[in-house]
C-alpha cells in the first residue's frame, strides 16, 4: 500500500483522463483511518467521517468499508451517506441554521440528529415530544482554528447554542421531555493543540450532569495537517492520551461513548489536482504561469489564503526559478506568487497537493467552465469516478423562454 502516488502515476493518470483532473489515494485515506483507530483503541472513540470535505460516492463508499460513521452538514449529505451504503444507525447530521422541515426529514430516515438552535429545539419538543433522542451542539465561546472563517466555536460564531444559554436549553428540555443524549462541540478547523480539545472538554463537563440520558460527548474535528514541510500538526496519539485521561478522571463522564468528527484529516492529504499550463506572460513584476484552472476548481488560497504545495510534474529536475501561478477565470484567482519551481514550459503538468479536502467539494461552473473530472487511486489502479462536465451539464436545469 502506497501513500504517496508517484510523478509517473500523476502524468499517466493526467494523460489518461486529462486536466485539470481531482486525483485521491484511496491507501493514503485507509492509512489516516487506521492511524486514528489504532490511537483511539479500546471501543469508546467513535469516527465519524466529516463528509462535507469529500462527498464523492465512491469515497464514501470506501470510508463505510473501511468501517467509519458518517457526519453531514446538510439533508443531502445525509441522503449521499444513505446511498453509499451507511446504516442510518452511523450517520450522524449536525444541524446549522436549517428549517425544521430538514430535521424532520432526518428523523424519519432514522439518523441521529444534533440540533443547532433553542429556536429548533422548541419545534423538536412541541412536535415530537421525547420520541426521538437527540443531541445539541453548543458554543464554548473559544476561540481556535487557523483561519477567523473556519473558527466557529468563538463568542460571536452563528454555530452551536451559546453555553450562557444553558438554562434556556434545560427548561426547553424539562418542558418537552426532550431526550438529549450527545453533547457537542466544534471549535474550529486546523486545530493543531490538542489543549484546545481539553478547553472543550472542561466545558463540557460542567453541563454532563444536568443531563441524565445522556450517552455521548462529540468533540468535533479539525484536526491540523500539514500544507508544507514543517508545518505543525495535531499529535493524534497526544491528543488521544489527554482526551482519555481527561474522561476517565471525571466521573460523570467515565461511562460516555467520545465522538470525533474527522474530515480534511481523511482525505487532505489523499488528494491532488493536476493542471497543464497554458501560457507564461513575462512582466516586469513577475512571470505569470497560466494554468487551465481557476478558483472555481480550488477556491482555499483565494478564500483561506492557504497554502498548496506545487510541482512541475513535467521537468522536476531543472533549475528552479520564481513563478506566479495564476487562473484563466475573470478574476485575480492567483495560487502562488514568486513560488519558485522548476522551469516551467508550455503544456507542462503542475500538481497540487492536499487537494482532497474542500477542494472538488468547493467547486464551481464560475465562467461557464467545467468542473474537472474525478479519479481515485487503489493499490495503483486508476478509476473514474466523476467524469468531467460537458455543456449539457451546464443547461441541464435551465428553461428557455421567450421574452
């Protein structure tokens, strides 16, 4: 099992099913699974996928196998875990900011359901009473995570019931005979302390015993990967340690099942988009490499400001110099200034790295250009798994009418 896909693999895979082209490693995410099953040995951490990173069915299809739960961010979501295989009973939709139809909706396809809001749990209650078990997701007001877009656990985040709001949430529960059996909480994307999740934890533990039922605590995700060569990541197997001790050292919370919801920790890493160039332009501030990609394929350094390592797959032994590399879409869609590189040619291949996570999943049709296709990578055989857009696919819903 390979976890890196080799230069030769990328250009053949590039020749084959042509650019730009989504490329995973399905050994890469086994490997990331396994690592953290194997830190989080013993039956009590529970994995459940963050499916909103890669929603590919035959990704999903893969993590079911593997032996993961799921958690989504949307009905749809929900829907695409139920059609790749997961048992209602391991799918697990964290509610932000939906109409309650939603919610409704997921309870009747038997998943388990956090609830976002006093206003929604109010509507669970009058509707539902205690028929079905839920959890709620609350805002530890902590601040964490890599960039202000991805921090959602700070004072003035739109996500979770705020904690000052606690006894709004107990007279709610009291009232309907609401069953709350999972406590949850997200504080952020790139969390690469695992002091952060403790933070969290110690929150938590003042509110596990106004709630009786309940069953489990879900700390979320975000856990840190690296863009580059010494970037600091989270340490799973630290992480595991001091979450464990932290429970077992509370009595309250000895016997609660630990939720992790893992997304670009899974698949990041496993992912490559692979581009050909199309011109260099000579200024006199930089020389631009135009590529057959924009921010409406990979929108992370244009919105995050963040960082991906690039190759020239097609002459990585020459001398390198400082290159800009820029989109073909109306918009400054620059990916990297002055990134030094091997001389770069017309019709060169460049890859980008960590493009598993947010990637595809953030695309778009911006300027009427396609969305790239989709392959994955098992035990160095090459699939199609999405194939690319043709133009059929950008009138598809449309309606003409005469005006």
């Amino acid at each position: 099992m390979s976890e890196q896909l080799t230069n030769e693999q990328l250009i053949q895979i590039a020749q084959e099913f042509g650019t730009p082209v989504y490329v995973y490693n399905a050994d890469k995410i086994e490997k990331q699974y396994q690592r953290l099953r194997t830190a989080f040995d013993g039956g009590r951490v529970k994995i459940f996928y963050a499916a909103k990173a890669l929603t590919n069915l035959s990704v999903l299809r893969f993590i079911h196998k593997l032996g993961a739960n799921v958690d989504c961010s949307s009905i749809n979501e929900v829907k695409l875990a139920l059609q790749a295989g997961f048992e209602p009973s391991r799918v697990l939709y964290t509610s932000n900011g939906i109409h309650f139809s939603e919610i409704e909706e997921a309870l009747k396809l038997g998943v388990f359901v956090n609830i976002d809001s006093l206003y929604n749990l109010q509507k669970l209650g009058e509707t539902y009473g205690g028929q079905y078990p839920v959890g709620v997701r609350l805002r530890p007001n902590i601040m964490a995570g890599g960039n202000l877009k991805i921090s959602t656990g700070h004072d003035r985040s739109k996500f979770g019931i705020p904690v000052e709001q606690l006894a709004q949430l107990q007279d709610l529960v009291k009232t309907y005979g609401i069953r709350i059996q999972n406590l949850h909480i997200h504080t952020g994307s790139d969390i690469k302390d695992a002091d952060i999740f403790i933070k969290g934890i110690d929150v938590l533990f003042d509110i596990i015993p106004h709630f009786p039922e309940l069953k489990s605590i879900d700390l979320g995700g975000g856990f840190k990967v690296a863009y580059k060569e010494g970037d600091p990541v989270i340490n799973i197997e630290e992480l595991s340690q001091k979450v464990l001790a932290a429970f077992d050292a509370h009595e309250a919370a000895r016997n609660l099942e630990i939720w992790f919801e893992p997304g670009k920790f899974m698949v990041s890493e496993c992912g490559y988009l692979i581009t050909s160039v199309n011109l260099l332009k000579e200024t006199s501030a930089t020389t631009f490499v135009s590529i057959n990609s924009g921010f409406n394929h990979l929108i992370r350094p244009m919105f995050y400001d963040a960082y991906h390592r690039i190759e020239n797959l097609s002459n990585p032994d020459a001398a390198s110099q400082p290159y800009s590399i820029v989109g073909n879409i109306c918009e400054t869609d620059t990916f990297a200034w002055d990134r030094p590189l091997p001389e770069v040619r017309e019709g060169d291949l460049l890859v980008f790295y960590n493009a598993g996570a947010y990637g595809y999943e953030m695309a778009s049709t911006f300027n009427s250009r396609f969305r790239p296709a989709e392959v994955i990578v098992r035990n160095g055989k090459a699939q199609l798994i999405r194939k690319r857009d043709t133009l059929e696919d950008l009138t598809r819903n449309q309606v003409v009418v005469e005006l």
